[in-house]
C-alpha cells in the first residue's frame, strides 16, 4: 500500500460554495472528473466547468424536493470499498471509487437564529452530507475529505506538488476534522431537538488542546482548550515573551483582565491568587500602576498585573529592572498592546510572561465547572447594581458614585466574604486600598481590609479619609457595622435584602454612617 492516491473521481456537493471555483478548476485541468448535484451542480455549469450528474452514477433522480440526492448504494459503495482487499467484488460490482469528496453542510445553527417553526426547522437537518462525509473519512486511507472551504488551497498546493495525489497525512488530518464536523452538527440538532421536546442539554467542544507547564500543584499535569466554534477565546491570548503558562497563571490571567476591562480609562488590576491585591484607575497610566501596587505591595510581588489600555515605556519603568535593590517581581503582564519601548524593556526578564489580550475574549455570556462528572452552568456576573438607594446619610453625587461602581467592579471579583475599601485621591483617581476575602464569615473579611486600608493609608483610623467600604453580599447582623463604625469608616455599600435590615439600617443612623443598598449580590466562590 502507498501513501499517496491518485484522485481520478471527485464528489462535489457542497451549501457553501466559498472559494470552490478554483479548486473545481485546478481538479479539472488535472483531469478528473467531477460528480456533482443541484445547486453545485448549477454552480459548476455557470463557471463553464464540465461535471457528470450524479443522477447517472446512481441510476436515480433526485427527489422527494432533495431529501433523496446522494443516499445510494452506488455512491457509498463507492466511497467506502477497500482499494487493494475489496477491488475485485467492486469490479464484479461495477463500482468505480470516488477518491475526493468535497462537501459541507446545512448550516443548521443559522437556521436556528432565524427561530423557524419545528417542521420547517426538520428541512434543515442534512442526511445525505454527513453520510457522505462519515464514509469518505472513514476510508481516509483511499479518500480525501474536503469539509472546509479554508481547506481548498493548501489542498490544491499537494494535489499539485504530488502530481494529483494526495499524501497519508493530509486524508489523516482531513479525516479527524470531517468527524468534528459531524459531531458538532449533529450536536447542535440534538440540543435543539431536546428543547423542542422539552428538555434541556449541554454538548460540548473543543479542540487545540496546548499542555501547560503544570496543574494547581507540580505534580498535575494540565492542559487547556478553545471552543471548537467560538468567535474569540483566553485560548487565543497573545504569548509575546516568557516561559509556558500554568494552570493556575490562566486562572489568574482571566480574573486579571476580567477587572481590568472592566475599569475605566487607563485602569490597572493586579491579581494573587485569584483575587485583586490591588487596582486602580487615572489619567496616566503610570499612576494607576503604582496606586494599584500600593494597594498591597507584599502581595503584588509574584501577582499578575493587567492593564486595559496599550502599555508604554513610561509605565513599565515602575518596575525599576535597572535597579536590583527596587526590581519588582512580577509573574504575567497583560495588555490590549505595548509599544516598541515597553516592548524591549519587559523582554530583559527572561521568565516575565507578556501577553496580549482584547475583550472579546471575555464575550461568553455564560459559566461553566465541571466537577465529578457534574457540571454546573450560570450566566455572568455582569450586572453591578439594580438601584443605588441612599437609605440613610446624604444624597451621592457623580463622584461618589463613580468609585462605588469602580469598587463594585472590584467587589465581584473578591473571593466570598468579600469585603473591599476604595478611596479617591485628592487627585480624583480610584484606588483599591484595603479588601479581605475568602474568609468564613464577614466579620474577619472587614478585619483584613480595614488592617490593610490603614497600613497602606499610613493611618491608626479611617475617619476622615473618604473611603467606601464595599460588601458583596448584606450585614446579617449589626456587628459589621459596629465593626466598620470602630475602624471610622462612614460609608457602607451593600446589595441589602436580609430580614434584618431594618436594625442594620437603624445602627447606621445611630453611628450616622451613610448605607447604601445596591440590589445586587456579589458572591464568588
């Protein structure tokens, strides 16, 4: 047995007729002879490309309005016999091999965005295609499948090269994409089918699976993939310079330019473990940067740091690599771009990762964890607030309002029992300086971050200073305001709805602290 086979018959049945003219034509001037349907067939005759109906292979017409096209003992037979074990009872047969078959699909999950009624929606489902398709890869040893139009001109390239053959390794990776493509076809209709019949089901897939250096721990392997049909994917990040990344490097570089994103302009979010240690926003982007380091600069040494504006030299000089006794060690740093200088600087640490990203990667409106074979699905988190209700103290204006949702975009993304102080700086920029997370129970999260407000504000107390606690979830009880009260913090934002609001509500007119309630939870587990 070869490893090339010479194409001498070639099926073309194909909805989307992208970039087929050439490669009819580059088959035809090599000689071969092209089987084809309707439409293709239709399509073929207008650009003057000779074609034999398969009509006259099958020996019947097509009918029933095309459900009945290529479905043949003839045309399978002649896709699926095995050329050297099979070729005498194909002869006594006189079943002649079809050694190319180009062909693509109903596009059903078009259909189903246009929302057309069950029975019309049943028209759309492809028969004939995937049997051709499963059949042609199935003998990939013999047959070259063609599903993708982007396929076509790396196809003719060997098909040239190889004096009209085609090579064991090309058919191979034909073959594998053809059954993808059958599998999600099918997937799609059997979802939709289990929605029409009042069900609900999940398909998954992905490809492209690249290994990472390793799981949460060393000794777990890891590996991650795209969405086989997804427009942008964290999978498509951009690696410009550094070592392969870890299972926990993704996690953290999604949580990273999630809050990023989500800040205004020139916003900075560094991120430990999951969690922001530190984020801000300003004018200049430099600014953000050391506001945002200065958020809890112990924690930031080894973090990520992500930017959502493109990032200069100026900025990155914050990290002081001229200077051993100032360095600052990063693990990641994320942009939508940086510039030339910036660039050439970062590359003089040989393990920083730098990554580029844009949002869209971000645009899946839904959640996923599989755990012992469960999975969990929930959409986004991505409605800050439902109302900003003043119930007691002053009415916010538009600054104040700003850094409670800058401290809003900060709070969804803190572990549960989230807790986080945000400040404005005499210059009006927004800063994270004080948050604890991950705890069980809100009391020891206020602790952590009014602890590390007043380290990081230089300050034996909060009264005075402009800060805004911020909690995912309500107060319980009044001890969270009892605590947040002794730590001279006057204003509290929290989504509110517990039973016991009303003597939440009454011990912060007692301390005359202004609460807000935001309508809108933030837990993160």
């Amino acid at each position: 047995m070869t490893d090339t086979y010479k194409i001498q018959r070639a099926l073309i049945s194909v909805t989307d007729k992208t970039n087929l003219r050439p490669l009819a034509e580059a088959l035809t001037k090599a000689g071969v002879e092209i089987i084809s349907t309707g439409g293709t067939g239709r399509f073929l005759s207008d650009a003057g490309i000779a074609f034999t109906e398969i009509s006259e292979v099958t020996g019947n017409p097509e009918a029933f309005g095309g459900r009945m096209k290529t479905i043949s003992f003839q045309i399978e037979s002649a896709l699926l016999f095995d050329r050297e074990k099979d070729a005498g009872e194909a002869e006594k047969l006189q079943i002649q091999p079809i050694d190319l078959v180009v062909c693509n699909l109903y596009p059903f999950e078009q259909y189903i965005a246009e929302n057309p009624d069950s029975d019309k929606l049943i028209e759309y489902i492809d028969i004939g295609g995937p049997t051709m398709i499963r059949a042609a890869a199935k003998n990939y040893m013999y047959v070259a499948m063609l599903a993708d139009p982007n396929d076509y001109d790396a196809f003719v390239q060997e098909f040239q090269e190889k004096d009209g053959a085609t090579g064991l390794n090309t058919r191979l990776t034909l073959m594998a994409k053809a059954f993808n493509l059958t599998a999600d076809y099918d997937a799609a209709i059997a979802q939709k089918m289990d929605s029409l019949a009042g069900n609900v089901s999940v398909r998954f897939s992905f490809t492209g699976g690249k290994k990472l250096r390793y799981g949460e721990n060393s000794h777990q392997q890891a590996a991650y993939y795209r969405a086989a049909k997804c427009s942008s994917s964290l999978y498509d990040i951009g690696i410009l310079h550094g070592q392969e990344l870890s299972y926990n490097n993704i996690l953290d570089l999604q949580a990273a330019v999630e809050v990023a994103s989500s800040l205004g302009s020139n916003g900075c979010a560094i991120i430990k473990h999951n969690n922001p240690c530190g984020a801000a926003e300003s004018k200049e982007q430099l600014r953000a940067f050391e506001l945002a380091w200065a958020g809890d600069p112990v924690s930031a040494f080894g973090g990520i740091v992500a930017f959502n504006q493109i990032v200069t030299a100026k900025t990155v000089s914050f990290l002081d690599y001229h200077d051993k006794t100032k360095k600052k060690f990063i693990e990641i740093i994320a942009a939508p771009e940086f510039d030339a200088e910036s660039l050439a600087y970062l590359k003089t640490q040989k393990n920083l990762r730098i990554v580029t990203y844009n949002s869209a990667m971000l645009a899946d409106k839904n959640e996923y964890r599989i755990s012992n074979n469960t999975l969990l699905k929930q959409s986004k988190d991505d409605l800050l607030y439902s109302k900003m209700e003043v119930v007691t103290g002053n009415d916010i204006d538009e600054n104040k309002k700003e850094l409670i949702v800058f401290g809003l975009n900060i709070i969804r993304a803190i572990k549960s029992n989230a807790i986080g102080i945000v400040q404005r700086t005499p210059e009006g920029e927004c800063r994270l300086v004080g948050m604890g997370s991950g705890q069980p129970n809100r009391l020891n999260s206020i602790n952590l971050a009014v602890e590390k407000a007043k380290t990081n504000l230089g300050l034996s107390t909060l009264k005075g200073s402009g800060v805004i606690l911020l909690s995912d979830a309500f107060f319980p009880f009044e001890d969270n305001v009892d605590k947040a009260n002794e730590a001279g913090i006057d204003c509290i934002v929290q989504p509110g709805g517990s039973i016991r609001d009303k003597y939440v509500i009454e011990r912060c007119k007692e301390y005359g602290i202004s609460l807000i309630f935001s309508g809108i939870r933030h837990f993160k587990h």
